[in-house]
C-alpha cells in the first residue's frame, strides 16, 4: 500500500491517538474548571475499533503512535487498549499523561507493550501544582516519574509548558532536574487553544527568552522520539537532556509527521486546523477497510502547509479532544 503523503509531500508516519477527552486535572492554560462538553462514553472508540484503526494506519505507513487524551490513565480499560497496540510492532509507541495515576500502573504499561511516557508537569513546588492543575497532587506525579523510571519505560520525558507569571521562575528548577535525574525535560511555548481565557500575549514567553533563562547549555544526543524539539543539556553534563519546543513560533511545520485521531474517531490533519473527518459512523457501519482508507487519505491531503495559531484559533476546540 502506498504510504500516506499530505499535499506538501511530507510523510504522515505519525498518529496522536486520544483515547479520552476527559481528564482529572483542570490545568489553567487547558481547561475550565467546569470541564468542557465532553462526549459520552459510547460515542468514544472501543479497544477493538481503536486497533482496527491503527492496524489501517500501518498500512498507510504509520510507525509511530502515541496515546493520549484528556488523560489516557483515567480510561478504564487503558491497559487493555494498550495491550492490543502493544502486539502491533510499532516502532516507537509512547504515551502522554499528566502523571497523577502513573505510579501503579507504569509496570503494567510497560508489561502491556508500551515503550516509553512522557509526563507533563509545568511546576515543582505542591502549593503551585495545585493552583496550575487545580486537582491532583505532586508527590503523586513524582512517585509516577519514579515507577517510570524503574520500569524502564524510556527514555522518560517531562513536557513543562512555560508562562510568563506561571512558572517561569522555574525554569533553573527544572533544569537542575534534568541534570540530577536522567529525565528529558521539553520546555514548550504557551498555545492559544480552547476558551480557557487564561492565553494572553502578555503571559506567552518565546522560546529564545525560556532557553536564556536555562543558563549555559551545550550539545548533547537527542533520546529517542524526538520530533519538533531541539535538545541540548546543562552545561558540564547533566544524567537528563532539555527539549525546546517552539510551538507557536512554527519552527517545525515543515517536518510535520502528525495526524490526530479524537476518542470519538474524528480524524484531524492539523493541530491547528478546523478541519477533520470523522470516521467512527464508517467504522461502524461494516467490516470493510476501503472506505476508511479512502477517507484517511483525503484527510492527510488537506493537511495545511503550517498552523495558523499565532493568527487564528480554533476556538471551540479543547486541547483535551486533540492531545496534545
Ligand atoms: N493528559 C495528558 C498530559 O497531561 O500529557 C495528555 C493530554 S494534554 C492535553 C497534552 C499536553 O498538552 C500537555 O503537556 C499539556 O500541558 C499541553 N497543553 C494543553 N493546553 C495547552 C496550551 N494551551 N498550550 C500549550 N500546551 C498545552
């Protein structure tokens, strides 16, 4: 089967797989605190209809798959979706969660097949983590990275999304992190999505002012999966590597390799983008693979060149239904 190209000539071998929109944070950046209209349960993708649509996406060309959400650990039946991803031979197959529920299930992850997480956590200090993330706790985050760890689910990534007057007098903090613990710590810009109302020019910090803040910093090898981000490390050696990703500034669009597929089977070329196609109500109606490939195709073909969220947003859009 030819592998799946968007219009631009890039190769889309990469699928963001939101697996729940709903999530037990209400970070500031990301949600209201009354959550948003979250779709109901049946009309979210089984375990089996979830591999039926991965098994298509490797035969479209897809080699790289990350599970996400809202937040993935609080599915149920996670281990089951991840069990049945597991036995597919992805060749890089990771998953994002915010950590709070990682700590007893990290060994089963990883037992289930999955081959690394990455851990999103925007502040080291409890008091903070519960006015950022307004649920949940730190040490339970920590405990998380710690399994993590320990079960081998690596390299470990901690994405800490930076703003101005949110954590930024952290940054140092986190690169201490990366040099005391072989953690991969990404520092990524503030993106205006979904009606948190908490984006404001004045809170979005670029990319060259986060890495000033990182004091000096030197070469060092990228860990495995490393897309969109610029690594470097702490400057005389440090056991972790610190990732700069310049979301809004755009400085990856034309090395895109992403696809997203919302838990309800909506099937979205851009993380940026208003378009998508959904492709549960195909799904369901019959065993037949043709018309899905069909319809994936299309989809990837009206992947635009770049994202546009400097200048427009989709405003209706959570981050919660895209993942990331
Ligand atoms: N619950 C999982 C987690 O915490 O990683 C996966 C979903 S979460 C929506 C994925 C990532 O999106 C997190 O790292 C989160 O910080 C980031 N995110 C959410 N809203 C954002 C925004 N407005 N700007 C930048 N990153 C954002």
């Amino acid at each position: 089967m030819e592998a799946l190209r968007d219009g631009f000539g890039r190769r889309l071998d990469y699928l963001r797989l939101s697996i729940t929109d709903r999530c037990n944070l209400r970070c500031v950046y990301c949600l209201p605190l009354s959550g948003a209209s979250f779709a109901s349960p049946e009309d979210a993708l089984s375990p089996a209809e979830i591999e039926r649509l991965v098994r298509l996406a490797q035969r479209l060309g897809v080699t790289k798959v990350r599970v996400t959400g809202g937040e993935p650990l609080v599915r149920r039946d996670v281990l089951e979706v991840v069990s049945r991803l597991g036995r597919l031979g992805l060749r890089d197959f990771s998953l994002s969660t915010n950590g709070v529920l990682l700590a007893p299930l990290a060994a089963k992850l990883k037992d289930a097949g999955l081959h690394r997480v990455n851990v999103s956590l925007d502040t080291l200090d409890p008091a903070r983590f519960l006015r950022v993330a307004r649920f949940g706790e730190l040490p339970a985050v920590l405990e998380g990275l710690r399994a993590a760890l320990a079960a081998g689910l690596s390299p470990v990534k901690v994405n800490v999304v930076v703003g101005r007057g949110l954590n930024d007098d952290e940054i140092p903090a986190f690169v201490d992190l990366a040099r005391r613990r072989p953690l991969h710590v990404r520092f990524i810009e503030l993106m205006p999505i979904g009606e948190t109302g908490f984006f404001t020019p004045e809170r979005w910090l670029p990319m060259p002012a986060i890495r000033a803040a990182c004091g000096p910093l030197e070469p060092c090898v990228a860990p495995v999966g490393s897309g969109p981000a610029r690594y470097l490390r702490p400057a005389g050696g440090a056991r972790g590597t610190l990732g700069f990703i310049g979301a809004m500034s755009c400085s990856f669009c034309a090395d895109c390799n992403r696809m997203r597929l919302t838990s309800t089977g909506r099937l979205v070329p851009c993380l940026g983008s208003e378009k998508g196609t959904d492709l549960r109500k195909p799904l369901r109606a019959g065993p037949d693979d043709a018309v899905l490939e069909a319809l994936w195709r299309r989809t990837a073909a009206d992947k635009p060149e770049r994202h546009e969220l400097a200048t427009s947003s989709p405003r209706e859009r959570f981050m919660c239904s895209l993942g990331g």
